[in-house]
C-alpha cells in the first residue's frame, strides 16, 4: 500500500502528544481536527495514535469494513477481568453468538415493561429533595440509574445497598483510567494497593451477580427482567448461556447502562437550565400530552420534542466521546494509510461538532432532528451510540429512560443551574462534569401532588 501516513504534530520529541491528549482530550483531539483535517495521526507515549472524523470514513469502517476495524487489543486486556467475554469485548463469531442470544432481552416489547420502573423511581428521587436545597444533579442520576439498571437488569430494589454497589463501580472506573493513563501500567498480576481494590470491587460486583444468577437457576422463574431473558435465551442449536457468559453479560449491561446514561441526562438538564425558551416549549408539550398523569410510554409517541431534545442534547455535550478500534491489516483511509494494529478513534464529540454536518455546531437547536431536517444529516455524523452492527444494544432503553426520566422530573422541577457555574468537562471512560453539576432545586408552582402519587 503506497498511500501516504497522515497529517500530525510532531509533538515532544520524548512523549509526543502524550501531556496535551492527557491534559484535556476533547479540546486537544479538536483542535487536531481543526488544524489537520478528517484523518490525522498524533503520538500518545511510543504509540501513533489515528483520528478519523469524516463521517463517510466512520460509517464506512461501522459497515463495510466492520469486520478489519476490531475492539483494540489493549481494550480487551484491560476489561477482561470485569466483563469478560461480554458484548463490548468479543469479536467474530463469538460476537454474533451473544448478539444473536442477548438481542431478544432488549427487544421492544420487552423493555416498555420498564418504563414504569423509569417513572417511579424519578418521582421517588424529586420526593427526597427539598425545594431551594442544593444539589449535585449528576451524582444524583448516577445513583437514579444504578437503581434503575438494578431493577430491570436482576429485579432488585437496590436503594439501601446501592451505596455498596456504587463504590464498587467507581472503584474500578477510577483504577480503569489510572491504568490507561500511566505510561507504564503497573501488571495486573503485582499485589500492589491498586490492584487489590480493583480486584475487590470486582468480586464484590460478580458476587452480587452471581448470587442472583444461582437463586434464578435454581427457580427457573421469569421475574421480567433482562436476567431472566438471558437464562432463558437458546441458540439454534437449542443451547443457552452458561453461568460465565450471563455472568459476562449482566456485568456489561450493568457498566454500559449504568453511568453513560446519567451523565447523558446531567448534560440534558444543564442544557435546559441554560435554555429556557426550550424548556418552556418542552414543559408546555408535556403538560398538555399527560394532563398532569403520571408520564408512561404510550406518552412518548406524542412527544416527538422532547426525543429532539434528548438526541440535540447528546450530539452537543455526548456522554460516549469516544470509540476505539485496531485495524487488522494495513487500510486506506481518506487517501492515508493508517497500519496494522494501531489505535483508531472515532469521536462523537468531534465530527457531531462539525459545521459541515449540523450548521451553528456550538448552538443548542432541538429542531435539527425534526423529522424532515434530520433527513439531511449524512450516516456517520451522528454517533452517540456507535453504528453499524455494533451499535449499541441498549439504545432503545438508553433513550426510553432518558426522556421518561427528564419528563418526569420536569413534571415537577423547573431546571436551574447556579449563574456563575462555568461548564466543565472531563473525558474519561464517559463524559462527564467536572466536580460534578450543582443545581438548585425549584420545583414549579403548580401543585404537583396528583404527579407524585
């Protein structure tokens, strides 16, 4: 292959782009963009690094050349302790196995059985909270999510133990990106302090699964949620899921379902708060489809603003700014050539910031996924959930809870964000506020008994 290597900055002769990647990532892979194009190459520590940002090339390696562009190997090494051989890391055969088993738990149907869960467990939130009270809204839909994901994924109320099971998860996110970010990560294998607290939450998290997964063997009962799908899911063959492959499988919903989509909603709110003639419109829409009811499902389809609102929200400040992939041989890519096994990325951030794709990029304007607008939007530019056959399996849930959760909580809570809060974002396994999202509680003047009930 003759193509040229891309375009790049030369970096620090020792470390490259190392220190600028690590010291703020969204703002460093733009400016990369911004200055060098759709296809560039950068070096991270002694690796080169490739960025591809037009749309044409991400659907392209999505799609037709999904099966070149694979989950880095590194990835893989670095999960396989906590999820193991789930969806997010198999490849292959392997993949089309579990996707084939693991599709039905997520099917329509399926999840609206969920939707009540969604609902019930806001109003439960908003009822702890005190009108002009101070709050920190992300770590609130950290813990509304983990409640939620408990629910539907084991059937479990978790609101006593979740603090156990929220530790355990943070625990082994923070040891995660502390392993990505040092030069030379420490072996799994040395008993050092920080492996041993990743271990810990890791057995403390498969220890919970684990206990339900055996209770649930030994009933054999549907208890309706997507634990349950996965017990009973056969192949053509007639084969199931033994307990390591739904133990792998429930640890991935619980990750993947659990944080991705709180911060996606603490990005929505903040939104709101910051643009309150959308607010206003939104709140309007809501009143008049519930009439002050509960909000359910079938309310959803008369709704169609507030899914524009939630996907604008998520093609601005997206909680998934990244995916990764590993060629595995040499490919052309926008007249470059980017080699065998290094580390390609594909940022949400980036190319759904392109002016190209969604004119007035930095402008918060639901109405670009109107119906008839978003027909104009090129496959490849809009990717909160990846694409192609990888897409994210639990997109229709992801979406579902969003809009079920902001609903709900505008049924009852005007969106408000101190005036001196400055945004501030830290990209790590997810997108997300840094320090967190202080809001202020103002619940609306409507009486909103006949909501909570």
């Amino acid at each position: 292959m003759t193509a040229p290597l891309p375009p790049g900055p030369r970096g620090d002769l020792l470390l490259g782009s190392t220190l600028d990647f690590k010291e703020h990532p969204l703002h460093y892979i733009k400016y990369l963009h911004d200055a060098y194009g759709d296809v560039v190459r950068f070096r991270v520590g002694p690796s080169y690094w490739y960025l591809i940002a037009h749309p044409d090339h991400i659907w392209d390696a999505m799609t037709r050349r999904a099966d070149v562009f694979l989950k880095p190997q590194v990835a893989k090494r670095l999960w396989d302790k906590f999820l193991g051989d789930g969806l997010l890391t198999t490849e292959g055969d392997a993949w089309k196995r579990l996707h084939k088993l693991v599709m039905p738990a997520f099917h329509r149907k399926r999840i609206a059985a969920y939707s009540e869960v969604m609902t019930a467990f806001s109003h439960r939130m908003v009822d702890a909270w005190a009108a002009g009270e101070r709050r920190d809204f992300d770590e609130d839909m950290v813990q509304l999510t983990l409640e939620i994901v408990a629910k539907t994924l084991f059937d479990a109320d978790v609101q006593e133990g979740a603090e156990v099971v929220g530790e355990a998860m943070h625990v082994i996110q923070r040891e995660m990106i502390e392993h990505i970010h040092m030069p030379v990560p420490v072996p799994r294998w040395w008993p050092s302090a920080r492996n041993k607290r990743k271990l810990k939450a890791i057995a403390d998290m498969e220890g919970v699964v684990r206990e339900v997964i055996d209770a649930r063997r030994a009933s054999l009962e549907d208890h309706g949620d997507l634990l349950s799908m996965l017990l009973l899911a056969k192949d053509e063959n007639g084969e199931g899921l033994n307990d390591r492959e739904v133990r792998d499988q429930a640890m991935t919903i619980f990750f993947a379902g659990h944080e991705t989509t709180a911060h996606a909603m603490t990005w929505m709110w903040y939104l709101l708060a910051r643009h309150p003639k959308v607010t206003e419109r939104l709140v309007a829409d809501i009143d008049r489809v519930t009439g002050g009811e509960p909000m359910t499902l079938a309310h959803l389809k008369e709704l169609p603003y507030l899914e524009q609102c939630v996907k604008e929200s998520m093609r601005i400040l997206p909680s998934v700014w990244v995916f990764m992939k590993e060629p595995t041989e040499d490919v052309e890519v926008g007249g470059f050539l980017i080699p065998k096994g290094s580390q390609v990325m594909i940022s949400p951030y980036v190319t759904q910031h392109d002016a190209r794709w969604f004119p007035s990029p930095e402008t918060f304007d639901p109405d670009r996924f109107e119906k008839e607008r978003a027909k104009s939007i090129p496959a490849g530019a809009y990717i909160p959930f990846s694409g192609g056959q990888r897409i994210c399996l639990g997109k229709s849930f992801a979406m579902m809870e969003a809009q079920l959760v902001i609903g709900s909580l505008l049924q009852r809570v005007v969106p408000s964000v101190p005036v001196d809060y400055k945004l501030s974002m830290k990209a790590e396994l997810s997108n997300h506020p840094d320090g967190g999202m202080p809001v202020d509680i103002v619940f609306r003047d409507a009486p909103h008994e006949a909501v909570a009930k």
